[in-house]
C-alpha cells in the first residue's frame, strides 16, 4: 500500500479548513497546511486537529502549490484547496487506489457550489482536476492563477469516480469582487507572457464565452445561479481583455517617452 500525503495551502480558512481536513483523515498519512500568515484562527484550528502547520509568504498559487508539495513526508501527493472536500465516493476511490496504485497520477471531477446551490452545467462540471499524483512525474505548472497540475511527458493518468466538492464563493458581491481581483491577475500574466488585447477580442471574446457557457454547455438547466455565473463570466472576461489594452498601451507611452528622450539627448549632443 502507497502513503499519500495530502497537502493544502491556506489564507484566513478558520470557516472551513476543519470540514476539508477531516473529509481526508481516512486517506491520509500526512496532512501539512502551508498558511500565507493568517490574521483569523485558522493557524489555532490546524494547530488543534494535529496537522503540520507551516507559513510562508504568498508567492502565487501555484509557486505556493508547489512549495506545499515540497514539505511532503510521501511522494504520493493529493493536493487540496481549503475550500475543499472529499466526497464519501471519491473517499472510496482514493482508499482503493492506495491498495492498487496504477498510473502516475489520477484526475476526478471537481462539484462546486454557488450561493448554496450544487452546480452541474456550463463551465463548472463535470471541472476534471489532477489533484492526486506521484510528485516525482508531476508538479503544480501554468500560471499563477488558475494553475493546474502538469504531469511529465510520459506520465500516465487514470480518472477517479466521485466529485471533489468545492464550496466557491457564497454571495453574489463575494463573486464580483473576485472577478476583478482575478482578470487584473490574468491580464498580468498575459501582460508578462507578450500577449496582445483588441477590439475585437474584446467585443467577440466575452460574447463567445457567454454562449458557450449558457447554451452550448447547458448553463441555463442550472436556473437562476446558471445564468448568473455565465454572465459573472462574461464580465470576468471582458475585464481582463480591457486590463491588458491598458496593460500595453502604458507600455508603448513609455517606450514612446524614452524614444523621445534619446532623440532629445542626442539633438543636445549635436
């Protein structure tokens, strides 16, 4: 049988870490929490449900994802955000594969709930996520936000029966706010990666991510919460788009001002 230690990165979690370890406790030979320095009790709850607490400044989540990974005790590695838990399927699956352990990592659907409501359609599912892996073929890659779990070429995977379930944001301003937290984050990320914004990403890209979403991927059987996540959605997109127009037009007023500095120093020279 493989030893898995389940690893889970942490910010001001006190209203539901207690709910995610506990639903890893039958699965797990090591728990570590590595803590962005929380300011609420979540520190006091780990401390008492006898995991390995460790902090470290926020370096991105997926830099923090990994470092997680690095404190590990098993190279088996099943990593959860706090806002996470197991359900009593998925539970199942993961004690069987412990006995049977067949591929270099192992993906399952991720079940998130929204405003008190499990939805089932549109982007958010079936949300199939690597989270439990051998750290020797696989490690946290991709952006910074919305980082994903990269396996190495030749790795093999397997895919687990039972949803990991995910208590995402409760109020509709909880979802506003993050919005505009993450397409400032991704308009970054682009922004450093060389890509470009326009008008007509800009104009086609939330307008395709809408119909998408609401009609191709059935987000409208989700009902009111549906809709509403596929418009938070498009908003979201359009944001980031608009973000990175910024983004680059600040950049080229600044080439363009030193450009004009060097013309002007080399005029004073002459």
């Amino acid at each position: 049988m493989i030893k898995i230690s389940v690893v889970i990165i942490t910010y001001n979690e006190e209203k539901c870490i207690e709910r995610c370890i506990n639903s890893v406790r039958s699965v797990a030979d090591d728990i570590v929490v590595l803590d962005s320095f929380s300011s609420d009790r979540t520190e006091e709850i780990c401390k008492n449900l006898g995991v390995r607490f460790i902090q470290h400044k926020f370096d991105g989540y997926r830099d923090q994802k990994n470092l997680a990974t690095q404190q590990a005790h098993f190279d088996y590695i099943l990593s959860l955000d706090a806002d996470e838990a197991l359900s009593k399927e998925l539970e199942e699956s993961i004690l069987k594969v412990k006995q049977d352990w067949k591929y270099d990592g192992y993906d399952f659907n991720r079940l998130n709930n929204f405003c008190g409501q499990w939805i089932y359609h549109s982007d958010w599912y079936p949300d199939r996520k690597i989270r439990l892996f051998d750290r020797r073929k696989g490690e946290w890659g991709g952006r910074n936000i919305h980082e994903t779990v990269r396996m190495h070429n030749g790795a093999s995977t397997g895919f687990l029966n039972g949803n990991l379930l995910h208590w995402t944001l409760q109020l509709y301003e909880q979802h506003i706010e993050k919005g505009n937290k993450f397409s400032s984050l991704i308009a970054q990320e682009y922004f450093k990666s060389g890509k470009k914004s326009s008008i007509v990403k800009i104009l086609l890209s939330p307008a395709w991510c809408f119909f998408r979403s609401y009609f191709l991927k059935l987000g409208f059987l989700d009902g009111f919460n549906g809709f509403v996540i596929c418009t938070f959605s498009v908003h979201t997109n359009f944001q980031k788009y608009i973000k990175l127009r910024q983004l680059n037009r600040n950049e080229a007023s600044k080439k363009k001002e030193n450009s004009n500095d060097t013309v002007v120093r080399l005029a004073g020279k002459s």
